[in-house]
C-alpha cells in the first residue's frame, strides 16, 4: 500500500498505529505503508516540518494536530 503525501514541500514524518512508517525530506512525497496496515481500524499521524529559517523568523506554520483514524480491508 502506498501512501502519496502529495505536495508537502519540506520534510514530514508519518505514523502508523504508534509506529514510524518513515519520513520524507524531498519529492516524491510517498511511502510504502503495507507493513505497518493492520485489517480493521487503524490510527495515522503525520507531522509536517516547516523551513528552520521560518522558525528563526518567527513565521512558522507549526501546530500539532490530533491523528486520524482509517480502516483496511
């Protein structure tokens, strides 16, 4: 199962019911998630970084936002 981040534009890291599933710094935005998919429900969180020059500056877009539930068949 492949995951396409889309367009995420610096780096993101994803997770997968509690485990890492890998992270990504450039294009393409994709992943191989079929090791970490259980049947059923499953729990995802990717957590998306921002430039270090916005963080210096003050314009960061970073906030956590709560994960997101998915089923597999």
């Amino acid at each position: 199962m492949l995951l396409d981040l889309g367009e995420v534009r610096e780096c993101c890291e994803v997770w997968i019911n509690g485990q890492c599933a890998g992270y990504r710094i450039w294009p393409p935005y994709h992943l191989e998630i079929s090791h970490f998919v259980k049947h059923g429900e499953n729990r995802m969180r990717i957590a998306v970084c921002n430039l270090m020059s916005n963080e210096y500056s003050g314009t960061s877009l970073a906030h956590e936002e709560p994960g997101a539930a998915f089923s597999a068949a």
